[in-house]
C-alpha cells in the first residue's frame, strides 16, 4: 500500500513541470503579445489616434456685404452725400416773371442816366408803342426820344410791377414808373406814369413787342 502511493505521487511531481511548461507556453504574456503587435508591421499602433474623425458638417456661411441684398440697395455715405440736395440739383433759373420784372427795373433805371442801350437791347425790331402823348413810337422813334432828352433827373424807378405769362412764351407786364428831377430850364418836376408792355420770347430772349403808357400825375 506505501509503496502503491509513493508511486503516484513520484508520477504527480513528475508530471506538474510539463503540464506547467504547456500552460506557460499556451498562454503568452500580455508583455509578449504587445512585444509581437509593435514589431509585426501589419499592425498600426496609432490607428486610432491617427484616423481622420468623422468632420462636422459646417455652419451656413453668413451673406458677405456684397452678396447681401440691402448691401446691394444701400448707398455707400458717399453717394448719400452726393445726393444731397446741394450737390445732385442744377442751379435754378429764373422765372420769366423774374426775368421781366428785372428787365423793366433795368429799363427805367437807365432813363437817369439817358442811356438807350437797354431799351435797345430789349425793343424788338417790329415794336409798336403808344407815347404818353398819344404818339406811334417804332423801335428807332422811342430810342430818338431817348437820346434828345434834356431833362436832369434825381430819380427814377418802377413800382408795382405785375407780370403774367401766357404759354411760357408771351407776357403782359403793368407797373408805375415814377421820375424826379429838373427840366432843362430849371423847372422842379415829379411824374408819374402807368404803363402797360407786351413780351414775347424769341430765341430764348424775351422781347418787348408793344408798350403804352399814361401820365397819371
């Protein structure tokens, strides 16, 4: 009976080195497996760090200012002050009331100083006037009358002078001219006349074509 035991267990120990060997040998140390898996070069340690992440799908851009609408409406602060009033308007004219109204301040004016030369530039060559006097003036007999004057005058002006234009191309203005001064023989004078001139534009000139005029005082 010993020697049946002594047997087996001589058999026991004999046999737990090899079975030993073939567990160590079937299972290899993690420090092997990771040994193998960095010298084997079918193997990318770095796979996962290195592998491109799924991208994130980008936000919509935002319109630029020049593809954007109301960059397009917009006006720059250059143009808006372009714009202005000041600097896209033409200079305004004037009116041909203005205008008349002028030329007849001019026309009595030049009276004092018996100078023709405006009644001449504004006379048309057919005009007709009647004389305070009742006299047929043409254009040549009022610029005479003009010149032969003797009297000395003090003052002369036109007041409440009213023009109306019919069609932009024909006028009728009415006012009173007043004149002071002295005659050639010294006599103190202070008259008073109501006239009444036609005008027509003709090549972008206004003309006076017929005039007459009353002695009121």
């Amino acid at each position: 009976m010993k020697i049946t035991v002594l047997v087996v267990a001589a058999l026991f120990v004999a046999a737990a080195p090899f079975a030993v060997a073939q567990e160590v040998n079937a299972s290899p140390s993690a420090e092997e497996s990771a040994s193998e898996k960095a010298t084997d070069p079918s193997v990318s340690v770095t796979t996962e760090k290195t592998a491109s992440p799924t991208p994130k799908p980008k936000a919509s851009p935002s319109p630029s200012k020049a593809s954007s609408p109301a960059a397009k409406t917009s006006p720059s602060p250059a143009a808006a002050a372009s714009s202005s009033p000041a600097a896209v308007m033409p200079a305004k004219k004037s009116t041909a009331e203005a205008t008349i109204r002028d030329i007849e301040e001019k026309w009595e004016a030049s009276v004092k100083n018996h100078d023709s030369s405006v009644a001449e530039a504004f006379l048309a060559d057919d005009f007709r006037g009647v004389s305070s006097k009742g006299k047929i003036l043409t254009k040549k007999n009022l610029l005479a009358e003009l010149k032969k004057d003797t009297d000395n005058y003090s003052s002369t002006k036109s007041g409440k002078v009213d023009v109306r234009v019919f069609s932009g191309q024909f006028a009728v203005a009415t006012g009173i001219s007043t004149e002071e001064g002295k005659s050639k023989e010294g006599q103190q004078f202070k008259r008073s006349f109501r006239w009444t001139d036609v005008w027509v534009l003709r090549n972008d000139k206004w003309l006076c074509v017929a005039s007459q005029s009353i002695l009121v005082k």
